[in-house]
C-alpha cells in the first residue's frame, strides 16, 4: 500500500456553533477555535474537520449554503480564517473544511436566479420539474426531513426538488457546468492551504435517470428517498472526476459521508483506487434505525456494537481504511448510545473509547467527546432546535404514541444531543459563552467539563491522550496503523476483542462491555500492558481477567 501523509492522524471533529464563543454573542466562533489549538494539540490532534462555516441562513445549521467563498459573518472573517489556518499550520496540524454539494441553501444566487427564469441557464442548476397534468406533484418521494421531496419554484407551476430541508434544494451534477463550478471552489479552499474536505451526503447526487414515482412505504402515500437511490447509477464517474480535479492534485484527504454504498462498491471508494481517502462507517449507527422512523428504532447493544464494527472491519481489511466515530453532530452521543444508561461510568466510557480507537482505520474524536459528555435532557419539543427532531416528534405523535413517549424515544436519537455547547469549566455555560448559549448548556457541566479534567490524572481526558500517544508511539504506530484486524473470540458476549498484527508485534485489544467481570484465555504470552483503564492487568498469566467494563491493551509474544 502506498503510504499517504493522513494514514497515521488522529482527527477532530468541531462543529463551530458550539465549540467556542470566543465574544459572547452565544456562538461559536473561528477565533474561539483558534484559542483552543493548543488544547487540541495537547490532545494529540492532527487533522480538524470544521462542519460549515460558510455563509447560509442556517435553517440546517450551516449545511445550507449561501456562498461558497465567503464565511458567515457570525463565524468570522476570512482573515479569522487565515489566521486559523496559519496557526494550524505551525502547529503541524491541518484542517477540513465541509464539502456540501449535495445542494445549496435556497438563498445562494444561482436558486435566485433559477426562481427568476427557471428555464434559463440556472433553471438547469437544479432539478426543476413541471407539476403532473393532474396537478400533483413530479414525484411521490419523501424528504429526509419530512413532507415531500418537491416544493413550489415561488410564482410557477413548477417544482424543484430537495431530498432534505425545502431551504436546500438539490444541485443538478448531471450538468457540467454544475460540476465545473463544485471543483473550483474546492480548488479555491485547497489553494487557500486547507489539507482537504469532509464530503457532506455525497452518495445523493447522483439521482435515477428516470423520475418516477414508486410503492409508498408509509400512509403518507410516499416513498424513502433510499428507493430512487437503488435506481441511481453511475455516481462513480462523477466521483473520480472531482478526485482527479481536485483532490489528486493537492494531495488532499478527502473523508466521504457514505449512505447507502452498494456492497461491491467499496473499493471504488476508498483504497488505491477509490475517489475519497477514506469514507466514515456508519455501520453501528445504522444498526436497528427503522424506516418507520426513530421511534420505531431498535438500540444498538454491545453485542450489536460489535458485529457491526467487526463487518466494517473485516469489508475493509484488503481494501482501504474506514473512518472510525461513535459519535458526530448528527448523532446522539457515543457514551449515552452504546452503554446503557444505568451503566454508565467512568470506566464504561474508557472502555468504549479504548474499543474503537485502536481499530483499523482513521480514529475520529467528535467535540466534547474526550470528556465523555452526554445526551442532554429535553423537557419538551420547544426544547429542540434540530429540524430532523422536531419532525421525527411529529412522526411519532401520529403513530400513535402519547407526547412523552414521543419526546422520550426522539430525545434518545435528537441531533441537538452533540449539538449542545462544549463544557469547558464548572463556571457559566461551562465557559462557553460570556453570553447567553445558542443552545443549552447540558446541566451536568459542572461534573463533566475541561477544567476539571485536565487536573485529574484518571479522567476520560486524560485516558484519550494516553490512546493517541499509544497509536502514534515509534514502537507501536506501524502496528496500530498498517497492521492487520482479527476479530478475538468473537463469540464471547459483550467482549468487544480483536489482535492487530504487524511490524513483528501482536496487541490484543480487550474491551468488557458489561457489568460482570469475565475471564478469557490469553491468545500468547503477554509480554506487556500498554493500556489498562482499571489498573490490576498481569503479566506472564495465560488467563486474563477483567472486571466489568475494564479494557484492555495488551502485548503479546
Ligand atoms: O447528513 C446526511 C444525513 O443526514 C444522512 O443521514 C442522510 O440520511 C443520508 O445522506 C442518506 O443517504 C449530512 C449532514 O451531516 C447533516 O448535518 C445535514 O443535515 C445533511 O447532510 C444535509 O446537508
Ligand atoms: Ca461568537
């Protein structure tokens, strides 16, 4: 495999809004992240990916776009942005910027003008089409954030589509000028010194060649936007053209949000001849979603956790490397998701962080992450801000089921639960803001915070530093990073275990994700603890031991 500068990162994930507000206007802001690089850098933090700061009205907080090239002004300026980048780069560090191009915002010009002459040049920017002969609209497909998929061109009988929220409609890739204009301004951000893109919703531009209507899937009358995907071919072309225009010639690192790849598709993807660097598994984070909608969702329990990660893991092996989270600003937090909650501790939260860390793949950390924070509490639908939840709330008023229950199982999966601010300090809005929060502060800042943390040798912070120091030690980066998966005793309930072998060494990782303690049989000789978040793990035995949620990383001979 040919070596690339980003195999061995650790990245970040920031999502500005609630990252740091840096003049008390209760958002986060580009000079707030600035303040904060030498914390991430103490993290042990390579690579930021900064979800959109561009200019957009924010009706889907910034994945709405007005203007490509200029930042909204509640972010900062672009001089803001250069310093950033300056001081990321003398810290040997480097940034993402997000790539949404999936759509724009319905306030960027070129909607403008589509609305203007929706037959002229920019009518075929978008997807515009004339309402049926019976009135009815072009198709019955349904939204990702609800209602259909197709919305008045304002003063026309025409309709534009927008597979999410009606204020981002969908660009038209099938137009080369469409194309022509998304590869300049990648080009533009690249030669502005960024290191590369996250690729926002990238597997929906490519749309089915022919529009139709299909079998609804729910009373509505409509149908998943999933079903026209299936019909949707070819997106690879498109895909390999905005690497070899872009990416390829900046050696940039290019991670793509990937829904809905088709099984043989991976190595179109990622690997030596895939379009992106590296795509995220969502694997776990799919596991038990229902299309009826969230509340009909099954929990993904450790077990579950584990099969999922393992197929990614195993899928990838001879291929490329995934990106791996257990959390993102679209997903409840990792720690409140994957451990129940009634378990949920300190060292359960170690544990989990330890599993997926050491995988095979790019290890991302989501915001707040480092310090275990959690899903907030909602006290009612007026509480969320995310359009998904407010949606899904209704989604599950109308099956049925009463508004507790409704608020209860949309609060479980709701957004805004990783949108909340970073709890910095024990002091107001956990020292996020001098102002009043966006959003929220999660009340129990004044246990889980930065500060607090940073003193405290044992804390989930410091446990974090010490994995990334172990992934990018000399003796052990060739293992952690080249080195093969296998699973390890994979049938053992709730023992998330897998070998990484490489460079002459073999680690075990062991993670107990459960109350009860257990004991396994050792795969060799353990010749050295590398990481034990409970603190009593042997040398030299043949049985290892470990308490409930203790995690493991062991040398073998
Ligand atoms: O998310 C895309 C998204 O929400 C997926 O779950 C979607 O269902 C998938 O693409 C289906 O194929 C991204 C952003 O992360 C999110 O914050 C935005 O709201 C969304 O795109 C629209 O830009
Ligand atoms: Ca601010």
């Amino acid at each position: 495999m040919d070596r690339k500068w980003w195999h061995d990162k650790v990245a970040y994930q920031i999502y500005p809004k609630s990252f740091y507000d840096s003049n008390g206007d209760g958002i986060g802001d580009i000079p707030g992240i600035i303040s904060k690089l030498d914390y991430l850098k103490d993290l042990g933090v390579d690579i930021i990916w900064l979800s959109p700061i561009y200019k957009s009205p924010l009706a889907d907080e910034g994945y709405d776009i007005a203007d490509y090239y200029s930042l909204d002004p509640r972010f900062g300026t672009m001089e803001d942005m250069e310093r950033l980048i300056a001081e990321t780069k003398k810290r040997d560090m480097y940034i993402l910027m997000d790539l949404v191009v999936n759509h724009c915002s319905d306030e960027h010009e070129w909607f403008k003008k589509a609305c203007e002459d929706p037959e002229g040049k920019y009518g075929e920017f978008f997807y515009i089409r004339d309402q049926n002969p019976d009135g009815s609209l072009p198709t019955n497909w349904r939204s990702y954030f609800g209602g259909p998929a197709w919305e008045k061109v304002p003063g026309t009988d025409k309709f534009y589509l927008h597979m999410f929220h009606k204020k981002q409609p969908d660009l038209n890739w099938e137009n080369p000028e469409v194309r022509t204009e998304v590869y300049k301004n990648i080009n533009w951000w690249l030669d502005k010194g960024i290191a590369g893109f996250r690729i926002d919703a990238i597997m929906n531009i490519k749309k089915a060649s022919i529009f139709k209507s299909y079998e609804p899937d729910r009373d509505d009358g409509m149908v998943g936007l999933e079903r026209m995907l299936k019909d949707a071919k070819g997106i690879s072309i498109f895909l390999h053209e905005m690497q070899d225009k872009t990416f390829s010639q900046h050696d940039a690192f290019s991670v793509g949000e990937v829904f809905n790849d088709k099984e043989d598709e991976l190595s179109d993807l990622i690997g030596e001849g895939g379009c992106f660097s590296s795509i995220f598994d969502f694997e776990s984070h799919i596991f038990g979603a229902s299309r009826k909608g969230w509340y009909a969702s099954k929990p993904c329990l450790p077990e579950d956790y584990k099969s999922s990660v393992f197929k990614s893991q195993l899928r990838a092996a001879e291929i490329g490397f995934f990106s791996n989270i257990i959390e993102n600003h679209d997903e409840p937090r990792g720690v409140s998701r994957y451990i129940p909650k009634e378990e949920l501790s300190i060292h359960a939260k170690k544990a989990l962080a330890c599993a997926y860390f050491l995988l095979r793949g790019i290890p991302f950390i989501y915001q707040g992450q480092e310090i275990g924070m959690e899903n907030t509490e909602f006290q009612s639908v007026s509480d969320f801000d995310d359009i998904s939840s407010i949606m899904e709330y209704d989604l599950a008023l109308e099956a049925g089921l009463s508004k507790e229950e409704a608020l209860e199982c949309v609060s479980k999966y709701s957004r805004d639960n990783a949108r909340t601010p970073v709890q910095w300090t024990d002091g107001d809005n956990a020292g996020f803001t001098t102002g009043k929060p966006w959003l929220p502060v999660n009340k129990n800042y004044k246990e889980i915070n930065v500060e607090s943390q940073e003193k405290d040798s044992k804390s989930l912070l410091a446990f974090y530093k010490e994995l990334i120091a172990l992934r990018k030690a000399p003796e052990y980066k060739e293992t952690f990073v080249y080195g093969s998966f296998e699973p390890y005793l994979r049938d053992e309930k709730n023992l998330m275990a897998y070998i990484r072998k490489g460079n002459g060494k073999t680690i075990l990782v062991a993670a107990n994700l459960q109350r009860d303690g257990i004991a396994i049989p050792a795969p060799g000789r353990i010749d050295g603890i590398l990481l034990d978040n409970v603190g009593n793990a042997q040398l030299g035995v043949e049985s290892i031991k470990l308490d409930g949620y203790q995690a493991l990383v062991l040398e073998i001979a």
